[in-house]
C-alpha cells in the first residue's frame, strides 16, 4: 500500500529544518504538494507591550496551547523598520528602512529601493500558497495611491489585499481592497478589528474550500494611539490604572544625555498614563476576540491541525518608566521586547523559549514551513527547530537592534510628544545577561540584567577599556553583517 504524501511531507520539511540547525545552512527541499504544508495565521499588532497580554484572555490561551518565547526582540522599536524587517527577515541597514518616512523610511523607501520583491509573501505566492494583506501595511502607504499605475496599488505577493492608511481611529477609513478602494464609515459595525477579522475569517473558509495552503496577516494598527476601543468596549476595565514598577516615575542611574535631567512625572502626567493605559487594554479586547474567530474559523474550516497561529507586535511601548510619557523607540526592554506566540502542528502545549529571537526570523520561518527556500540575503534564521521541540542550544546569542533619531517627521504618526522619548542615532546589541548601548554622540549605555532587570543602573562608566572594545566590536559586526551566515556568526560574538 502506498503511504500517504500528507503523512510523510511533514515530517521530511522538519527533518531538513533540524539539518539546517546543524550545518548551518538555510537550504531547504523543494516545494513539497500544496495538500501538505501548513497554513501560517499571523496576526501583527501595533505598539503592543507585554503588559497587556494579562488582560488578553485569548492570546494566554494561545500561550497553553503552544509556545512562548519569552526573549523575542525586534530589530527597532518604530513600526516601519520593524515591519520591514518582518517582511524581509532582514536587519534596517540592509533594508534601508530606519525611519516612518523622509530619505531613510516609510512605505515610500521600501517600495522605491525594490523591498517588495522579496519578501515572504512574495516567496510563499510563487510555491502555490494564497497570501492575505489585511489592515496596517507600511507606514506612508495610501490606498487610492497608484504608484503610476491605473489602479489602487497592490505589492507583489499577495492574493488578497485589504490594506488601509491612516486608520489609528479605527472609524472613517478606506481600505484598497484588490485595487478598489471601499471607505467605512462610523457605525459600530465599521470598526475596524472586527471588519477584518470578518475578511480573514471569510479567507481561511474560501482557501480550504480551494484546497489551497494559505498565510494570512492581520495586522492591526490597535492599540496604538489615540487607543481607540470598540464601543461595546468603552466603558470596561473601570478604574484601571497603568503598572507601576521598579521603574515608574525613576531615571536610572547615570543616564545617558538625551534621558538625563528629566524632572518626575507631574499628577497630570500619571493621570493620562492611566487613562490611557486603561484605553489600550480596552482596544486590545477586540484584538483578543479576533484571536476566537480567525482560530473558531480554522476548526470550522477543517484544517486547524494544518495550521500555525503566531501573534506578536511590531514594538513595545512606555508609559511612566524611566520618566517617559507614553511612546517607544529606545533601547529598553519596554520597547523592544515583546511578545512572540506560536501555536501548531508540533509544537509542545504550554512550552516557552529563552532563545535569543528577533523579527528577522519569522520570515524565514514561514518560507521554512512552506518547504520554500530562504535567500541567503535573509539575516534571520528559521525558528522551527525551536518551535518543533528544539532546545535553543547553538542558538544566537546576540541580538541587534538599529535606530535614527531624533525623530522630527511632522507628519509621522509616532512623532514623539514632549518627554516621551525620542533618543538620537543608536546602536544596541541585547543578550540574556545585558545589554549594550551605543549612541551616535558617543554616550553609553550598560545594564546587567540578571542583578537588574528593569535597567536602572547604567555600569557603561565602570567598565574596563578592553571590554568596551569587546563590546563595540560585537556591535559592529552585527551592524555591518549583510548575509544569514554572516550574521548568524555576528550574532555569536557579544
């Protein structure tokens, strides 16, 4: 009898992950037939710090249902660069994307330097898989934009678009969907989380009616300022106010300049941290419910044994720590730690990673579970040894993350508010036990994180010459690696 190709596909797509793990290649076999490789459900938030996830009943379902990787980082805490690097698997200095927009960023850079025709849509489109855009794309993109065509753009690799511009409101927004822009209005049933997750539910029906393998993105722009809820959710949560840690309302010791000197919150200040926090805990509930259907959908649609459900964001966010109004963009770990969820085919219940994992590795992972091959341009590595019970050793050790400031775009949407945050040019590395700062005035940064953990004390000052130029080295070879094995060796050195 002739053994099923569904029974074995698997298995051998896993089999040569664990092979890659080892010799360090990123080669993967051919394509194998559409009936057997995984559907990717991924759903991106915006500015969603680990300090929601306690009231996100869904995602710790998530969480026992699969793993958490608890040392996941992204590349920089903006949301174009990170998304940038999540649709490439590439670090910004060789994306280009450092910015929301002007000569180093936005849509505008990425689209304009050919980003877009390599990325994993792009990549998982061409082996046979139908790919979904839905919500927040790059920042800069307008969806009755034609970019010299004759129609509302649509990037390469995409089978479905849905894709909005400014829609930080979540009312009175349009939408390009498949070269037609649609505008939605005000009513309650306009909001727009539960808009898309009707599309991407209505997506996964119609690609296992298809008999198609399919990857959707859901990117929400929630809960990103001004934190607008859905209005069945606008009055819960009351009297909630905002964590107050170790770091609330503190400046650490020996700041660096662009930190230093700030005066402690005002009673106004910690008022709106409050309101606000309260808000965004509000607008991810809705985020929360998306997470039920697109999974209820899955099962209804008979593949959720063929189907990985990752959730994570774009950046952190401050609100109160280290002296800050609400924002993002440094090198704390508010900022740039946040959460990675996985859950499928293989992968343990209720596990967690400390790997050292960043943003540049999930669009090798998606290539790599679609038995598709990663350009050896892609910095990033693929996480399925670890999702599929891989214990982390050999793993990076390193991770990197680039920022230009300070910002001063008028029109970005994250342009920082006064005492918010807005550090200049930097460059970190981060690894299990510190991390390490580098900024374009020549001020420092070091934070052992093991005797503290909220990084309040800054030891740059007492470290020894010869191991600041350690340290500066591990930076720069991180910062000048231009390849997957050229920086999966960097991300070795710190």
């Amino acid at each position: 009898m002739t053994r099923s190709p569904r029974i074995l596909t698997p298995i051998v797509v896993v089999l040569v992950a664990l092979l890659a793990w080892v010799t360090g290649t990123q080669a993967m076999p051919a394509a194998p037939s559409a009936a057997a490789r995984p559907n990717v459900v991924f759903v991106l938030t915006d500015d969603l710090s680990w300090n929601l996830i306690a009231h996100m009943p869904q995602v710790r379902r998530l969480q026992a249902d699969g793993v958490t990787f608890n040392d996941y980082t992204v590349t920089d805490s903006l949301c174009c660069p990170s998304r940038s690097s999540i649709f490439t698997g590439r670090f910004p200095h060789d994306t280009g994307v450092f910015t929301n927009g002007g000569a180093d960023g936005g849509f505008g850079y990425f689209h304009g330097h050919g980003e877009e025709k390599q990325t994993f849509a792009t990549a998982l489109q061409s082996s046979g898989y139908r790919t979904a855009m839905m919500g927040k794309y790059l920042n800069g993109y307008l969806p009755a934009d034609t970019q010299g065509g004759t129609q509302p753009y649509v990037p390469p690799g995409w089978s479905e678009w849905d894709v909005g511009g400014n829609g930080y409101q979540e009312f009175d927004y349009d939408l390009n969907e498949n070269h037609k822009v649609v505008h939605y209005g005000n009513r309650p049933q306009d909001y727009m989380v539960d808009v898309l997750a009707g599309k991407g539910a209505n997506f996964i029906a119609d690609s296992a009616a298809a008999h198609q393998p399919f990857l959707l993105e859901i990117a929400t722009f929630a809960p990103h300022a001004p934190y607008t809820p859905a209005p069945r959710d606008a009055d819960s949560f009351p009297g909630l106010t905002a964590p107050r840690g170790p770091a609330f309302d503190t400046l650490p010791a020996d700041a660096p300049p662009w930190l230093a000197g700030r005066a402690p919150l005002t009673g106004a200040e910690k008022t709106a941290i409050d309101s606000g926090f309260r808000k965004r805990v509000q607008a991810v509930q809705s985020v929360d419910r998306m997470l039920t259907t697109l999974r209820a959908a899955v099962t209804k649609a008979g593949v959720a044994g063929d189907t990985y459900v990752v959730f994570s964001s774009d950046n952190g966010y401050h609100m109160g720590q280290y002296r800050l109004n609400p924002g993002k963009m440094t090198a704390f770990d508010t900022d740039i730690r946040v959460p990675l969820v996985v859950a499928g085919p293989g992968v343990t219940p209720g596990s967690t990673s400390t790997a050292q994992v960043q943003n540049i590795d999930l669009a090798p992972t998606f290539q790599s579970l679609a038995g598709t091959a990663v350009p050896s341009t892609v910095d990033g590595r693929s996480l399925a040894p670890l999702l599929h019970g891989g214990s982390g050793a050999g793993w990076r050790t390193t991770s990197l993350v680039e920022h230009h400031g300070p910002d001063a775009l008028p029109d970005d949407p994250d342009l920082p508010a006064p005492n918010s945050g807005n550090p200049p040019t930097y460059s970190a590395i981060r690894t299990g036990v510190y991390t390490y700062v580098e900024y374009s005035d020549g001020s420092r940064e070091y934070y052992d994180r093991t005797t503290d953990p909220h990084q309040l004390h800054n030891l740059a000052g007492t470290l020894s010459p010869a191991r600041l130029a350690e340290l500066h080295a591990a930076v720069t070879g991180l910062t000048n690696c231009h390849t997957g094995a050229a920086c999966w060796t960097a991300g070795h050195a710190g």
